[in-house]
C-alpha cells in the first residue's frame, strides 16, 4: 500500500468513529442485518443427521456467506477514504453498545429491575435473565460491554487496519455467524463449529489488545490498576471462549467486583457483587480503553 493509502486508512478509521455517534443506519440498509438474515435463512433449511453431516453443512453454509462478504467488500472499499469510512462504521457499534449499557445501568439505579432484565436479554446477551438478581443483570451488562468493545469496535477496525473494508466484512460477519450459531447445543454443536472456531482465531489479538488497553487505562479511570492486572493473569483463560475472558477479567478486576455465570466461571471471585454504579463505572473505563485503543490501532496498517 502507498503512504497516501496508509494515511487514508487512518483518516477513514477516524472519521468511521465520528459518523458512529450518529447512530446505526436503519436496518432495511444495514449490512449486519443482512448478514442474520441469511444466517438465519440457512440455519432454517438445516435437517437432523450425523455429526459430520452437520458439521458439512455448516462449513458449507458459513463459507458462501463468508464469500460474499469478502467479495461485497472488496467491491466497494479502497475507492477513497471517504468512502470507506462510512461502510466501515456498519461495520462496528460503540454508540449502540455504549447506549444499550447505560440503559441497563439506568433502569438498574430506578430499582426497575424487570426493565433492566428486558433491556439485557434484548440488547445484551442470549442467557435467560427474567430470574437474574440486580446484581447478576448488572455483571451481565459489565460483561457483555467489555466483550463487545473487543468483538464489535476494536475487532472490526483492527481487521480494517490489517486488510482494509474486505477483511472488516469478512470479519463483522464471522462474529455474527458465531453470535447466531456458535452454541453447544444438539442442534448447533456442529453445524456451528467452524463458525465458532473462525471467531475464536480473528478474535485472538483484538481481545489482547482491548485487555491490555483496559489494563493501562485504569487509572485514567480512575481504578485499580493492580487488581485488574492480577485479575486478568488468573482469569483469562477461565471462561470457555479462549477470547472473552481477557477483556471481562481485566474490567472484573479494575472495578473491584465478581463476575460471574451461573455454574460457568467467576472472575476475580474474591470481588463484591456489582452495583448498579458500576455500570457508569464500566462505561468510563471502556471510553478510557478506547481513547488508548485507537493510536495503537493507527500505528500500525498495510504497507506496500
């Protein structure tokens, strides 16, 4: 890549942020919503059989959607930057994230729990939460905010930054694929397996980069830096997904507090229960995480 390429690459990193504090686009146009439409569609059309019939179909049906992706992609990126920036905002949600968990934090500080336990189940997390205690909902969006900072803002533009829109597409779609179909049940053990394993390996340096930009940023925030660092080394490896476990231990630790999943995993155990002001405290850590993590993700790029 040329150096006016570089550069560009940057600016449209930069400016992808900036229109993202407008909102997602309505959903008739959203590339994401395309994406679960057809993950949805092909998941419809699946039959019982073997596990590695399953597995085929899966590998198959994850594979044609992958492609066009990749393919829509490289279509439409690398005219300009400023064509790119746009496109690549569909491609990432902090303002919706961000949203989604001061709502909960919100509903939680009104003593709505009902409305808290809703508002988790439909912007945060796929687990039943109508029997979640306050404190469960309130671990439940500190975990679901510092996953997503990793899955759906670092992740996308670290891609972007490494292979431009083609490889951010490629990858918003193989995190949604593993969002829908990534579960150790009967039906989607199987069929869902590359697309767990795909997210899992694009996932491995983004979930790093966001714990360590975690880890720096506490006390910018205001927090234990300590903790969270002696939370991260013990924990990270504790939950099932190899990824996950290295952004939540980090804020487990920097906010002082226990998270856990029922008969799953506890970080940082010897922590208190959340609060619901540990929702607002969350949320300035992930702003503070991500204010490092773009210069570390805009110095490094594609070179010719």
């Amino acid at each position: 890549m040329s150096t006016e390429r570089h550069s560009g690459s940057r600016r449209a990193l930069l400016l992808a942020l900036l229109v993202d504090t407008l909102g997602e686009p309505p959903a008739r146009v959203h590339p994401v919503v395309w994406m679960g439409t057809y993950l949805t569609a092909r998941r419809r059309r699946w039959r019982s059989g073997p596990p590695r019939a399953r597995l085929m179909v899966g590998a198959r049906d994850w594979a044609a959607g992958a492609a066009v992706a990749y393919a829509v992609g490289r279509a439409l990126g690398g005219w300009h930057w400023l064509l790119d920036a746009p496109l690549l905002k569909t491609l990432l949600a902090r303002k919706a994230l961000f949203d989604a968990v001061g709502e909960v934090g919100a509903a939680l500080r009104a003593g709505d729990l009902p409305a808290a336990r809703r508002l988790t189940a439909w912007h945060l997390v796929s687990r039943d939460t109508a029997q979640l205690s306050a404190a469960e909902i309130a671990g439940a969006a500190i975990e679901s905010l510092a996953e997503n900072l990793s899955d759906s803002v670092v992740a996308p533009l670290l891609a972007y930054r490494a292979g431009g829109l083609p490889l951010a597409a490629l990858y918003r779609y193989a995190n949604t694929a593993d969002a829908m179909w990534g579960y150790r049940t009967p039906e989607l053990e199987h069929a869902g397996k590359v697309a767990a394993r795909t997210d899992d390996l694009l996932n491995l340096a983004p979930a790093r980069l966001t714990a360590v930009c975690a880890l720096l940023a506490t006390p910018l925030a205001g927090l234990s830096g300590a903790v969270a660092h002696r939370a991260w080394r013990r924990d990270a490896r504790t939950t099932d997904s190899p990824n996950a476990g290295h952004p939540m231990s980090a804020f487990a630790g920097a906010l002082g507090i226990r998270l856990t999943k029922r008969g799953q995993y506890a970080l940082n155990a010897g922590g208190r229960d959340p609060e619901p002001g540990d929702v607002d405290r969350a949320l300035r850590l992930a702003r503070w995480t991500l204010a490092l993590a773009v210069p570390a993700l805009l110095i490094g790029g594609r070179r010719a």
